[in-house]
C-alpha cells in the first residue's frame, strides 16, 4: 500500500538548522512530485515546497525562499527538506504528500513535529 | 501569498446540504481550474475530497461537490452526515507555479 512517512522533527533554538525527510514505499516513486505542506499548532494548512519527478524543478514558498531547500534521491525512494534559518513560526507539523497532477496531493504522511524555540 | 479565503464556519443539519467558498484572485483561483479541496479531522492529516475544480478523488462520495466562478469556488456536501464534520481546505495552483491554501472552514453538523 502507498505510504508516506516523515522523520527528522525535533526541537531546534532559533537560527538552527533541521533535515526533514520523507520515506515513499508502495508506488512508483519516480513517476510522482513530492510536496510539503506544513500546520502551525491550531492553524490552518501552509504549502511549503514543491519537487517534480525527476527533481527539477523545484519551488518554495515566499516564506521559506532561501532558507529551506527540497531534494530527492529517486534511488532510495525518499524525499529531504533541508530548514536552514529557522524561525519561531516554523514551528509546525510538517506533511509530505505525493501528486501527480496539478493539486492532486492524495497520500499523505501522518506529519513530523518541528519546534522551534530557545 | 496570501491565503484564499474561507468562511470560518458553516453548520447544518444531517441530511442538509451547505456550501463552502474559496476567494482568491485571478493570478490563482481565477486564472486556473486547478482548485482542490481537502477534510481533515481532529488528530488526522488531511485528506484530498476534490481537485481540478469538480473532480471528486478515488472513492470520495458523489454527495461531494465542486465548482467555480470567477475568482471563487465552492465545496458543497448534500445529505450532510455525522462524519462530515471536520475541517475543509481550498487550494489552487499560482501564478508563481506554487499552491496557496485557503484558511479553513470548521464543519459542524447540528
């Protein structure tokens, strides 16, 4: 079965750094985008990156834009956000989810927990 | 980007019908038929009900509904149920090739 499943959250002080990653199983990899979407604590959803099949292009939200990078390694079927600069309001569960067409984001993971705080 | 907007909140009663709006502008909703709609409930992650404006995803109930005007769109449910209530989200592609989420509208059914 399709699976999504996210690591790599954990508490970082402010201006730390933080490698989410995004392990796919049950589907065929290649043939879709991966994108990350993320949820403040009691707030509504934030797209955050965007990454195409075969890795180019890429796009990042406004809010991330130089300071989070988004990868893929089709190889080993997982998906890297890497969070440079963090900030108090990245604080958040962040999802991967998979599409294959424009919006189409039909698997989700269950989240990771990223806290950002001194 | 600033996120689309949707009604706080919107309740009916079971059996009823209601319908959820999504405003954005021309550089998203307006200027793309690549609206999607997305339920979550309390704990879960969200799950894709609707993309492509009216397109309802693999096993999602007919009693769900999409369509869009202009620069809005809108989710109805009929024959609203117990399992309905939950949290809705919009999304469209942008102009900018990236996605803005709409900000959420609670379902309560009465």
């Amino acid at each position: 079965q399709v699976q999504l499943v996210e690591s790599g959250g954990g508490l970082v002080k402010p201006g730390g750094s933080l490698r989410l990653s995004c392990a796919a199983s049950g589907f065929s990899f290649s043939d879709y985008y991966i994108t990350w979407i993320r949820q403040a604590p009691g707030k509504g959803l934030e797209w955050v990156s965007y990454i195409s099949s075969s890795g180019s292009p890429i796009y990042h939200a406004a809010s991330v834009k130089g300071r989070f990078t988004i990868s893929r390694d089709n190889a080993k079927n997982f998906v890297y956000l890497q969070m440079n600069s963090l900030r108090a309001e990245d604080t958040a569960v962040y999802y991967c989810a998979r599409g294959r067409w424009f919006g189409d984001f039909d698997y989700w993971g269950q989240g990771t927990l990223v806290t950002v705080s001194s | 980007q600033s996120a689309l907007t949707q009604p706080a909140s919107v309740s009916g009663s079971p059996g009823q019908s209601i319908t959820i709006s999504c405003t954005g502008t021309s550089s998203d909703v307006g200027g793309y038929s690549y609206v999607s709609w997305f339920r979550q409930h309390p704990g879960e992650a969200p799950k894709l009900m609707i993309y492509d404006v009216f397109t309802r995803s693999s096993g999602v109930s007919t009693r769900f509904s999409g369509s869009k005007s202009g620069n809005t769109a809108s989710l109805t449910i009929s024959g609203l149920q117990a399992e309905d209530e939950a949290d809705y989200y919009c999304s469209s592609y942008t102009s900018s090739s990236t996605y803005v989420f709409g900000s959420g509208t609670k379902v309560t059914v009465l």
